[in-house]
C-alpha cells in the first residue's frame, strides 16, 4: 500500500507570528533613509515607509507621495492609504510587499518594469481570498467589486492586473468566502479598449451570478431546500464565455481534442539579447489589448519569418486560451503584420516537401503551406494511401499560407 501524503504548506498567520513579521518590517524600515534609491522614486519609497510604520504602531499615517508617470507605483500609493492601523495581517501584507519593491529599486536604478509589476500583482493574487474574506479591511480588489468607486485608483487596477488569471483568481477567492454582497451595478473603467472592456463587463456578469447563487443557496439551506448551484454557474458561465477576436476553435468528432487558434496583431515594443547568443527577448504590445505586453523569448517561438525590430508592427500565430488559460498559449510563427485570418481546409496529403506541403480538397484545389514548425498528426503529412487531414492555417489573400496546425482524419472505412 503507497503512503499517503500531505502536500499541503501551512503558513501560521496567528497574531503572534503576524506581531512577529511586522516587527522585522518596522526594523528594517527604521533604516531606511531614502539614499539607496535613486532619482524620482525617493520621496515614493520615503513617504511608503513612513506610512506602513505608522500603520504598525498605531498612528494615522500621510498620504504616500505617489510618482508621476509610474502608473503601478501610483496604484500602489492608493492601495496602501486604504489599510488601517486595526487589520494588521493587511499591513503586514502591504509592508512586506513594499519590501519588495525596494528591493528592486536598491538593487537596479531602473528595475526591469515587469518585475515591479509582477510584485505588485502577486500581492493582488496571492492575497486575493484575504481581501475578499472581508477580514483584512479595504483593497483594490473590494473597491473594484462592492462599492461604485471609479477613479485612477481603478482605472490603474484594471488596466494592469485585471486579466484572465486575475479574474479567475478573484471568482474563485468569491466562491470560498461566503460573503452576502451585491456585486457593483455599473462597470467601472475608463479609456478601455473595447476588448478590454467586454472582456471586464462578462466578469461582472459572472462574479454577479455567482454572488446571485451563493446568497440563493443560503436562502434555501435556510429553508431546508437544495439546490445544484454547481450545474447552474457552470452553463451560464459557458453561455457568457468571452473570446479572443476572431479566434477559431476545433473540435474532434469524439470531443476529446479541443484547440483554440488566433492572429495576435501586435507593435514591438522592445528587442533584447538573451542570455545566449542567437536569441533574443521581444516585447509586444498586443493591439486588442494595449494596456498589456507579452515578453517572448525567440527560442519559445516556432519560426520567425518578419525583421522583429522596435517600433514595427507584426503578426503573431498562436494557439491556446488567450483569455481563460494565457500562460499555455503556444506562439507559432511571427509573420509580417497583414489581415490574416485563420481558415480551414480538409482534404488529402498531396505533397510533402521539405519547405512546404500541399493539400487537395474535396472539389480538387489544392492548397499549398509553407512549413512554420506548427504541430502535426503523425503521418499526416503522408502522401501514400490519400490520407485524409484537417488543417488550420492564416491566409491572407496571398498565395503563402501559413498553417497552424495539422490533424489526421480518422478513416472509418480503415479502421474497422
């Protein structure tokens, strides 16, 4: 018989412990003087300190000096003048995050902006069952959901830390916590791009559904009823699910293989040596989503045809979630930046070349791709035996058509 495990990690966040950490926050805030960081970001980081320590002791701290031009610093800023001195896991939560940050700050005099960021998210996400568990007093994340607060404070939180992994972090933190609240009837939010704003109006949709349920489950234990809230959040979260533009899903007869793929449209932001000779880190402002950037290592992309450099536009090949699952997006080609749309033929394996390969569909055209490194059935590409294949790929109008992905058809008449 195989032992049991308990993978679990426990954090003791006892009021001893929790006295304890902010305790060694306090110390290693009285001194700090301002010195170890440079240029603009000094009053910032002088007058955050202040504020925490003023938060440990007891005190009414000043407002924290937020920088110009630095719309996560800012965000920062406002998020630490909503903690009080009476919640001290909170405070310990932000002073150990601003900790952070002045690490980054000490160690560089411009820190990588997406290491700073990700600080700041990682609070947001990792704390977000705190927050939402009514507990630990006002955050962003209760702004954004229970009151009909819309400034720069939210502007700045949706546009930098609201995305798909964020909102499905903060449905779950929702789910567990119990709370009895009405979700804010209007969507906060200005300046949005439309996707942006589409895809912040469905998690309204979805948070207010579930909040709708929770307090309808309660009535009726309440009553002595039940009801199969589980059945019910997940097909209306299925008829409200949001896409990336134009994306083009496939699914296999026997349901068993579903895959998503898109054309990302994107400017390059930047273009970095990485750690080896030969690659390089792009950074790419996607254009139906501006407020955010995807940093991609070229050895992480299946064939560069475009010149990447700063400033040009291209067209990126993906495949995957690019809203409910973006860390396992596959990136397959970076093309020159035209209206490409994904398409689909199915036929037979005409041709296979070493560069190309070519398809001949039921009415006898044939199609021909050049190869991008894009996944492919095994022996699809095979030209004995006509077999029969579906393929995925961007056309643009041109005769170059780039595929996206190759699938094998199941011969019934072979199989049985």
């Amino acid at each position: 018989m195989e032992a049991e495990y308990n993978t679990d990690i426990y954090i003791d966040d006892s009021s001893e412990i929790i006295g304890e950490r902010l305790s060694l926050i306090d110390e290693r805030l009285s001194g700090f003087t301002g010195d170890s960081v440079k240029g603009d970001y000094r009053d910032f980081f002088i007058s955050a300190a202040n504020a925490v320590r003023s938060l440990i002791t007891g005190g009414n701290p000043e407002p924290v000096a937020a920088p110009e031009d630095d719309g996560v610093l800012s965000f920062f800023a406002d998020e630490l003048s909503l903690k009080d001195t009476g919640h001290k896991k909170a405070v310990c939560m932000a002073g150990e995050t601003l900790l952070q940050l002045l690490f980054l700050y000490e160690e560089s005099e411009e820190p990588d902006r997406k290491e700073v960021r990700d600080v700041v998210y990682s609070y947001l996400y990792d704390y977000a069952e705190e927050f939402i568990g009514g507990s630990n007093g006002k955050s962003f994340i209760t702004e954004l959901l229970f009151t009909e607060r819309d400034d720069d404070f939210i502007n700045d939180g949706i546009s930098l830390f609201v995305g798909d992994r964020m909102t499905a972090r903060i449905l779950e933190a929702l789910r567990a916590s119990g709370r009895k609240d009405t979700i804010r009837i209007n969507v906060p939010g200005k300046g949005l791009t439309e996707h942006k704003r589409n895809n912040l109006t469905e998690f309204f949709k979805k948070a207010s559904l579930l909040m709708t349920v929770l307090i309808l489950a309660v009535s009726l234990t309440a009553c002595g009823g039940k009801k199969n809230t589980e059945e019910t959040t997940e097909t209306e979260t299925e008829e409200t699910k949001e896409q990336y533009p134009e994306t083009v899903a496939y699914v296999s007869e026997d349901e068993e293989t579903r895959d998503m793929f898109g054309v990302m449209h994107a400017l390059v932001l930047n273009v970095q040596k990485g750690d080896k000779d030969g690659l390089y880190v792009y950074t790419l402002r996607d254009e139906s989503d501006p407020e955010n950037a995807w940093s991609l290592n070229s050895q992480d992309i299946g064939d560069i045809v475009a010149e990447v450099e700063r400033g040009k536009k291209v067209a990126v090949l993906f495949s995957g979630d690019m809203i409910d699952d973006a860390d396992n997006v596959d990136f397959i080609a970076i093309l020159d930046d035209r209206d490409y749309r994904i398409k689909s033929v199915e036929g037979v394996t005409a041709t296979n070349m070493m560069s190309s390969f070519s398809v001949r569909a039921k009415d006898g055209k044939e199609y021909t791709f050049l190869k991008d490194h894009c996944r492919v059935d095994r022996d699809a590409l095979s030209t004995e035996g006509n077999t029969k294949v579906i393929v995925y790929y961007a056309d643009c109008g041109d005769v170059e058509r780039y595929p996206v992905r190759v699938y094998k058809v199941k011969d019934e008449k072979k199989d049985r």
